[in-house]
C-alpha cells in the first residue's frame, strides 16, 4: 500500500525571514510536537532558488483519513495553537497538495 504525501508550502512575509520561522518553530515545541502527533515527517526545506523566502515540508499518511485524524489531534494541542499565533502574521501565503507516488517511486 502507498503512502500518501501532502506538500506544504509556506511563502513567508518579505520582512521576515525563514529563519525567524524555523526559531520559533524549533523553540516553541512545535517541531516535536507536530513530529510527534503527525508521525512521518520526509523531509523540511528552505528555497535557494526560485521564489525566496519560502519554506516546504513534506509529511507521510497512510490515508486521507489518517491525515484528517492527525491534523485534528494536532490542532488541539495547545502548544500548537501557541506556535499558530506567533507564524501566522509571518505568512504571506499557504499551498497544499496531496501526492501519490508511482509504482516506482523511491517513498512508497
């Protein structure tokens, strides 16, 4: 059975940089806690070419479902909720997708 993969993209603020992101994302607990509650995370990223001051991070779900159950859970913590108000002024936009690998993708 293949994972799902959901990317996410945060494009920060141009007065801020990923950096003061990833800070308060590492010190507020947040990272482990996501780490934690999500389960699978594949990989976190900055953008060295293309559009700057942009973050990825990709996550592993068995399913929908799964993903669904994981991001509510998350949602209640309030150390998460804490994180959300100290990131969501840096946030100058949001993307999602859902990916399904291929038969012969390396992440199944």
């Amino acid at each position: 059975m293949s994972m799902l993969i959901e990317e996410r993209c945060y494009q920060i603020k141009p007065v801020f940089a990923p950096a003061q992101f990833l800070d308060i994302y590492q010190s507020t607990g947040a990272m482990e806690l996501q780490k934690r509650v999500l389960g699978n995370m594949l990989g976190y990223f900055t953008t060295e070419i293309g559009p700057l001051n942009a973050l990825v991070h990709l996550w592993g779900y068995e399913s929908l479902d799964d993903r669904a159950r994981r991001r509510a859970l998350l949602r209640e913590e309030p150390v998460w909720q804490d994180y959300l108000r100290q990131i969501l002024p840096m946030l100058d936009s949001m993307t999602n997708r859902i990916l399904v690998p291929t038969s012969f993708s390396p992440i199944r």
